[in-house]
C-alpha cells in the first residue's frame, strides 16, 4: 500500500495523518505547536509526529514522503519557511532540517495552497480542472489549483485575497493597509465588528448571553450563526455583509482567472448557507453571464483534514515528478 | 531560417506577419477585416495573407506554423472561435478551415492572451516568469502568462478584468452589467466620459477644437493627451480617474496572482506616464508590502506588433511541444 504523511503546523497545533493515494487518512495525530519554545523544538515535534505516524503503520507498510504545510511566505523551491508571523519563523530552512531528521523526501508550501491542493484533488473540486479556493478564519486567502498544479506566482505569493481593499470598508488591518476584505469578512472579522457594535450598544440577543463580559471576549464566529438562526438582527447584518464582500472579491477573483469550481472553507465556512447565501448571490450577480453558466460555488468537503490530505497527496505527487526526471 | 506567421484578427484590420524565433518580424501586411461579408470570406482574407507573406521569404524559407489571434471567446483545444461579437461569429471552426486553406499547422487563442504572450516572451516581460498585461483599448481585457503557459481557465474565459465592478462607477456597460471597469477606464470609455462632461457644459480646451461638432464625435483618446498636455482640468479628471481605476482593478489581481510584471498596453497605453502614473500610485498603494517590493509595472514594449509576434511564437511553441510528443 502506497501511503504518505500530511503535517500541518498551525498557531496553536500540529496535526499529523497518513493518508492514501485516495485521499482517505487512515491514522492522525495532533499535539501542541508550542511555537513560543523556537524553530527547532517545532522541528522536533513534527519528526515525533512523523514517527508515531510510521510506527502506528502496519508491517511492511511505510510512507514514500511527507508534505509539510505552514502559513504564511513559503518558499517551496527552496525549502524554505520565509516568513510566519505566528510560529515567529523567518527563514527557517525546514527541508534540509526535516529530511535529516526523518530520513524520508519532504515537500513544503503554504498551508493555504496545500489545503486547496488538497479539496481540489479529494475534495469539494475534485473532477474540476480549475480549482479555486479560499479559506475564511482568522484572516482570509486564496488559491489557486489548475490542472493539478499548485498556482505559486512570482514569490510564491499568489493568493493574497484577504487583503484587497474594499469599498466601504474603512477598518485598519495588522498588514498596515486599511478596508482589507479579511478585517471584516473572516471569521475573526466578523467577531470583531459583533464586539464592536455591542460596545456601543447596539440591540442583539449576544448581549443575554455574555453577562458581566463586557469586552464580549468569549464571542466567538458560531455564536453568530447561533444568533442569527434566533432572528438576531445584529448578527444576520455582520454574516450577511461578510459574505456579500466575500463574493464581492471571488467575483474579481473569477473573473482575472475562471475558475470552474470555486470552494470555501475554513472555521468561517462552518456558518454554511448563512454565509453562503449572500456570498453566492452577489457573487453570481457581479458575473458576466459566460462566467455565471457553470460555475460551482461549493463548501469544502473535508474542512478538518483538507490540510493533511493536500500536504501527504502533494508530497506524493512532487515525489514521484521528480523520479520521473 | 525558422520563421512562424502570426495573424491578428481586428474589427476592422487583419495584420499578418512573419516573426523570426527572436521575435523580430521581418515582414508584414495589413488588409481591411470586412467581417460583413461573413466568416468564410475573413477565413479567405487570412489565407491570401498567409501565402503572401510566405512568397515573400527568400528561397528555402517557409513558416512552419500559423498562430491566430482572434478577439472574444476562443476555445483554442477544440480550434473554435466560440463568440466574436465584432467579427459576428460564433462556433466557427477557424483551425480546421485555415489548416484546409493553408496546409500549416495552425493554432488559435483570444487575440489579448496571444498579444500578452508576446510581450511575456519577446516584449517587455521578457525574463520575467510570472507576466500579467492587461490591454486598455476598445474595452478593457488582461491574460496572464506563467512559466511561458498561457493561462486559460475554465472555458478559456480568464482575463475579463474589464468587466470587474468598480465602486462609484455606474455606467452600464454593454455587456449587460453595470459600473464594469472598462466603462470608464478604457480608451473608449475615457472619450466617453469626456464627451458627457462636455455636453453636460462642462468647461475644457476639448470645446475649442471641435467647433460646430456638438457630440464632440470627432474626440479621440488622443485628444484627451493632447488636453492634458495643455493643462486642461476635465481630460486630468478623466484620464487620472482611469488610471486609477485600472490600478485599482490591477492590484486585485496582483494579489490573487502574484506577476513579477505588469505589462500595460493597447491604444489607452499610448498616453504613457499621464495613465501609467496614476496607475502606479494607486496599484502600489494599494498592495502588501511583500507585493510592491520588485513588482515592476511597465509599458508594453512592441504595442503595434505583439498581437502578431505573440501569435506566431506560440504556435512556433506549441507546434514543437505536439512534435515532441
């Protein structure tokens, strides 16, 4: 059996799987990034991770590669991890220091362009030639999957939706640009711009549920959805104007690259048709009708795992390009 | 020699000529379209074209490939041009037709991807391996260009930034929707513009120099240059209006994709630095830092000739990647 490891390092975890050729994780494992401890002790754990992985396999079974998806600035060619801000990485030559760890081929890329890769080839996109993604959580990006290929452009940069600048939006975001779509569409967006108004007291049924906290620091993006599925006006304004500015975006989006399948996942995706609804009716709206016919706006499949299957399924892929040579 | 033939289909001209591996073009002819007169007989046109310029080599050289660039929807696999509203054609079968008429390999695609393959490959992109151009001219259309492919999308559409909703713009377009970017930031809806704000009784030097001609018909982009030259305040406002709008479009997709060039060109770019440098404050300004470090924005390079050069380079490519297959 031709199995391989999918790792994705995120803020707060790692999660580690075995995946098959099919896409299908028949082992997982998650454990605490602990970034705060340095580079080198995430490395540690990730080799752990990859190890318990490999032992937990049967006998005569073992991974051919392990693919290694970590946000922000990546730079895969060169095996580099450029920059990311909540792991406090820059320049951090994960390949070379993997390999030697592990002894088996790694493969790295953004989590975002391998969590697409992944819904693109075993996901929501499967079957489609032009795959576009987007994940809508703490901030908002994109990318793109074409004809199996990850989308790198020039820096490995292509995907930086969440970061176009809207109109009507006038809020300052942590990049130092202002009306970023992600300071008000992602999940922590729309969190966000809830406190907001309920500081300044505006009517809504998430003031019952947050007593005595008046910073509404417990709020979280589900709360919403919870709140509007009440008829709370408050949170069906925040849901309903972040998804009419995330299809405000993908239209621009769409329309520079024609995607055959648009797929949204990410914790924000977890309000499905509440932010779906908006998303698609004023994204189909934007569309020239050539553009409309046929286009598929869809949820991700495999929201938990997508990240685990793209890593493993590229890594496999990149493997075997190479032995091709 | 090796020589390939590149052919652009306009509204109103055919160009045609003889491109040398290089990207030099060491022939050319020029024949009015007359589209009116139906597809077979603009087929004919093309064909006489192409055997003119091929008496015209010296003894021993001939083409080996025809590229055709033709304007709206081409599906370039099944050799179609889908839909060219201003040629009046819909499914016609360009590929087999020509390659009846004139016993060369010939290859087709939208007449803006061939233009911005040729300026990735022998123009002003050149050495650079993530292109994206964007032609301002009747409308307004973009193409990209990575790693020498050209960038297709789903039913070949990618590209229609014209089209893109642009706040504060309501004009509605001929395309059915309303505030698209071309309405009033291509060289067509710069003259628009003009001709409104003129009519309306709006103060210029534009009033002066169309004596007796109340809708302003004579008014070209030209003229708008030639107004702001002289420090005229409405063509100012028009044409910085769409440099900033095309700016603003460009940085979304820059974002989304990521080009190390943006290559600007069609008949609006003849205005050079009175559109290109509202362009670029707002496109700079408007991206993440990692983006604006290197991004270079450029003027195309050969805005006459790299329909036809692009034309002819890429069926030269394609015709070597099926003969090595």
């Amino acid at each position: 059996m031709n199995v391989s490891i999918g790792i994705d390092v995120g803020g707060t975890n790692i999660v580690g799987g075995v995946v098959e050729e099919s896409g299908a994780v028949i082992r997982k494992v998650k454990r605490p990034t602990e970034a705060n401890a340095g580079s080198e002790a995430v490395l540690d754990r990730i080799t752990d991770i990859v190890r318990e992985l490999r032992e937990s396999l049967a006998d005569g079974v073992d991974a051919t590669a392990v693919g290694v998806g970590i946000p922000g600035l990546v730079d895969p060619d060169a095996g580099l991890s450029r920059f990311a801000g909540n792991l406090g990485w820059r320049n951090v030559p994960v390949v070379r220091e993997l390999e030697k760890r592990i002894g088996l081929p790694v493969v790295i890329d953004n989590d975002v362009k391998l969590y697409v890769y992944g819904e693109a080839v075993a996901g929501a996109g499967r079957g489609s030639r032009h795959v576009l993604g987007i994940t809508i959580g703490t901030g908002i990006a994109a990318a793109i999957v074409n004809d199996g290929a990850i989308y790198h452009g020039f820096k490995s940069m292509a995907g930086e939706i969440g970061h176009v600048r809207m109109d009507g939006v006038n809020e300052r975001c942590s990049c130092g640009l202002a009306g970023c779509l992600e300071t008000v569409a992602s999940a922590s967006g729309m969190v966000r711009q809830t406190r907001k108004a309920l500081r300044e007291g505006r009517e809504s049924v998430l003031r019952d549920w947050f007593p005595g906290d008046e910073a509404f620091a417990g709020l979280t993006a589900a709360h919403l959805s919870r709140a509007m599925d009440e008829g709370d006006a408050l949170a069906t304004a925040v849901m309903t104007r972040a998804g009419m500015l995330n299809g405000r975006a993908l239209a621009a989006a769409a329309m520079t690259i024609s995607p055959e399948v648009i797929v949204v996942g990410g914790g924000g995706a977890l309000a499905g048709d509440r932010l779906m609804e908006p998303l698609r009716n004023e994204l189909y709206g934007l569309l020239l009708p050539d553009f409309r016919e046929g286009l598929k706006v869809v949820l991700a499949e495999n929201n938990d795992e997508a990240g685990i299957i793209g890593s493993a399924l590229y890594a496999r892929k990149r493997m075997m390009e190479s032995d091709g040579k």
